[in-house]
C-alpha cells in the first residue's frame, strides 16, 4: 500500500480506503496515490487498487462543510439529469483532516464538439426551476461562504445575499469605505436594471469558469465543483464569459437552445461584480480597480 496521500496530506490513505469499502460494499485496499493538480483550496488525489478508480480532495477538519456542499451540489446537478457531474462517492474524515470522494474521470480541456454539447446541456439544465431564489442552506463560492436563504424578488436576493455580504467582507479587507458606500447605493438601484425582464429560478451551476468545466476521452461533456442555487441563468453565462476559456462553441450552442435577453449585457456586469469582489476577498487588491471600475460603471447606467 502507498502511503504518499498520507505523508502528503496528512489524511490516512487507510480511512479513504475504509470509507470506499464501507460504502460500495467492495473491499478496496489502494496501491497508488498520485496527485492531482489544479485546485487551489483543497489538495487532490487519485487513488485506484488496479481495478477502481477514485478521486478524493483533502483539507484540514474545518473544510467539512465545504465538502458537504460540493456534495450536496453534485448531487443536484446530477438528479437534474441534463448534464454529466462526477458521481459522489462518500465523505468523511480522520483526526485531523476532512475528505471527499468522488468518481475519478480522466479528464480533458473542452473541443468545439465538447463544448457545442455543454452549452445545449446547460440550457436545459437551466430549464429545471425552484419556486423562489436561493437554496435550502448557505454553500460556499470558492473558499468564501455564499448566502442562500431564498426570497421571491430576484434583485433583492441578488443585492442582499450576493454582493452586499461581499461588500461587508471587502470593508474588512482594506476596501476604500468610499466605493463600499457606492456599491451599497449600487445594490439599492439595480432593480433598475429589472423593470422589463422576470428571470426565472433556475438550477445553477453557480461557478461556471472554465477550470470547472471538462470533457471525458469519449467526448462527454463535465461540470465539477458546483455552488449551486436557484437564480438568473445568466449568471452562469455572465461568469463563464469573465474569465474565458470556454469554446465559441459553448455560447452558440446556448443560445441556439435558449436565446439570451437583448438586456443580458446590460446585466452581465453587475453578476460579474459578484465574482470579482469574492476575488478581491480571496487575492487581494490586483482585483480592486477591476471593482471600482464596475461599481462605477453600473451606476452611471441607472443614473441614465
């Protein structure tokens, strides 16, 4: 038995191996442990006997609910049944860390083709609603808590439960008090920008960039590391197109199933806020003028 994962990560490859068997009902005694790039708050790993194949992320004890709610998220996207998720195995912990198992699939960047298949997929993911906006308990956007008691007002839930918690936790982390005060008169304004369109609640991936987007060797397209709520589908739109990555073929394939609102881009930066002040939090000020200059920008429009 390899015991690199544990010398690594201080996780015991033991009680991974424990929880796989205890839940398949298959004994599974791991023989390799290699790690797996890529993340940026938990480490990785594949482990496999020869035969089984697993992927399981560790963390320090705290990360437990971080790891609940990707599981929970996973779950969701799955029971949706419109688009492929790593199927969630178990979780657990030892004494001194916490993990997540997951089925490990060998994974590819998005082609054209893979990325035409995701884009329909997540069209008609989009399609399964929820009575309100939210979800039924707060999850996590990247390492930072997201706030997920639900309301009926699209704006509301966007202003109160999206960017003001960010707002609070940017006034803690250096942010000019200044700019903090326009985002809030920001968050009292945008339903400006929701006078003529209704959003519907829909199914969300909720942190759609492309490092959590993939495709499998038949092609098959992947959506992994969910923060998953009931929202504006242009949300997962608006940040998949923040940071790039995604093939040409993913929007065409979108919009093709489900057209976009002439307003999205009117829209796309006030969702994208979202994203860059959690940014800001999470890395530090290189994300500070990108803030101001949408903050800015966003009250210009609705001053019009």
């Amino acid at each position: 038995m390899t015991r690199g994962m544990g010398a690594r990560s201080g996780a015991s490859l033991d009680a991974v191996a424990a929880a796989i068997a205890e839940h398949t009902g298959i004994p599974f005694t791991s023989c390799s442990a290699s790690p797996v790039s890529g993340g940026s708050i938990h480490r990785a790993w594949h482990l496999h006997d020869g035969l089984h194949h697993y992927f399981v992320k560790t963390n320090e004890l705290a990360a437990a609910p971080m790891f609940a709610a990707e599981a929970r998220g996973l779950q969701a996207l799955s029971a949706a049944g419109a688009v492929r998720t790593p199927t969630f195995v178990t979780r657990g912990s030892t004494d001194r860390e916490a993990f997540l198992i997951l089925e490990y699939l060998d994974l590819a960047a998005l082609d054209q083709k893979g990325g035409a298949q995701l884009g329909a997929a997540l069209a008609q993911l989009h399609r399964i609603c929820g009575e309100s906006f939210g979800w039924p308990e707060d999850n996590f956007i990247g390492a930072t808590i997201q706030h997920n008691a639900t309301h009926a007002s699209w704006p509301y839930f966007f202003g109160d439960r999206r960017l003001r918690p960010q707002l609070q936790l940017a006034l803690k982390n250096g942010m000019d008090r200044a700019l903090v005060a326009k985002g809030e008169a920001l968050i009292e304004r945008c339903g400006g920008l929701f006078i003529d369109y209704r959003p519907q609640a829909s199914l969300l991936h909720g942190d759609l960039w492309s490092g959590n987007a993939a495709q499998c060797a038949d092609g098959t397209a992947v959506i992994f590391d969910p923060a998953c709520y009931y929202g504006d589908r242009e949300t997962d739109i608006a940040m998949a197109e923040l940071f790039g990555g995604f093939p040409t073929s993913f929007h065409a394939a979108y919009r093709a199933v489900w057209p976009l609102d002439s307003g999205y881009e009117t829209r796309k930066p006030l969702y994208n806020l979202y994203h860059i002040l959690n940014h800001f939090n999470l890395f530090g000020s290189a994300y500070l003028g990108q803030a101001q200059r949408m903050i800015e920008g966003l009250l210009a429009g609705l001053k019009r």
